[in-house]
C-alpha cells in the first residue's frame, strides 16, 4: 500500500510542478498608447517566471530598466524604436538571480521621454503554487524517509 502510495506520488508533484511553470503569464504594456508620453499600465505586479511583453503603438520610443538619468543594466530594448516594436522580458528565478534589486521592483522608462513622466515599474512576487508544490515535495519526502 505505501509502495503504490509512493509511486502515484512522485509522478503527481513532478506533474504538479510542470503544471506551474505552464501558468505563467503574458503582461502586455502598450508603448506610448495615443501617441501620449506614457505606458498603458506603468505599474504591474506580476509573479516570479511571467513576461512582461511591451508594444509601440507610437514611435521614438524605448524601454530600459532604471530610473529616468540612473539607467540600471537590467533589460534595454535599444534606440528609440518604431510603432509595432515588440520587447519582451521574462522575470524567472534565473534573471532576479542575476539582477537582484530591492524588493524585486524593476523600475523603467523611456530614455527620449522619463524626465516627462514617460516611466513604470514591474513588482515580481513568487508565484503562490511555488510554496504550495514546495510544501507538498517536503511531506512526501518526510514519508518516504519515515519508511
Ligand atoms: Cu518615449
């Protein structure tokens, strides 16, 4: 019976843990909307493995990580850019690893357009499964240790 109770376990949190990486999402930002020195929502909250995906709808316009005249290395989408530009950021474990900041809140702007207001900010927090699966893999290997 333990023996059954063990194989059905461990594929189950394998598959769980699978399950959760596929339920990362795609943020979309739109690029100066209306031809406006702004992003669409300047201010997300996301969770740790989803995108953030930005979209010109004007031209001149670009995206790169930091404050407007403190720019941080994090992400640039490179020279101001034409309507229809896509740039994409995926904020998993391996870029907060390798571009750690306070709080996991990534501040960005324009470069042609920060001083005017043109700026934003993205918050990562764990995905609440992460804790979840986590949780789970300790009691199943707590029993299997108890054996
Ligand atoms: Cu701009």
């Amino acid at each position: 019976m333990r023996a059954l109770f063990h194989r059905v376990w461990a594929p189950l949190v394998a598959t769980s843990a699978l399950a959760g990486l596929a339920h990362a999402e795609i943020f979309d930002i739109i690029v100066g909307p209306g031809g406006d020195f702004v992003f669409s929502q300047p201010d997300i909250t996301i969770e740790v493995g989803d995108t953030v995906r930005w979209t010109w709808e004007s031209a001149g316009h670009n995206v790169g990580s930091g404050l407007p005249g403190d720019p941080t290395p994090f992400f640039l989408s490179g020279p101001p850019a034409d309507v229809g530009t896509i740039f994409e950021v995926t904020f998993d474990q391996a870029f907060l690893d390798a571009n750690a900041v306070p709080d996991n809140i990534y501040a960005y702007h324009c470069h042609p357009h920060g001083d005017l207001g043109m700026v934003g900010s993205i918050t990562v927090v764990p995905a609440p499964g992460s804790m979840a699966l986590f949780g789970v893999a300790l009691i199943a290997s707590a029993r299997r240790r108890r054996r």
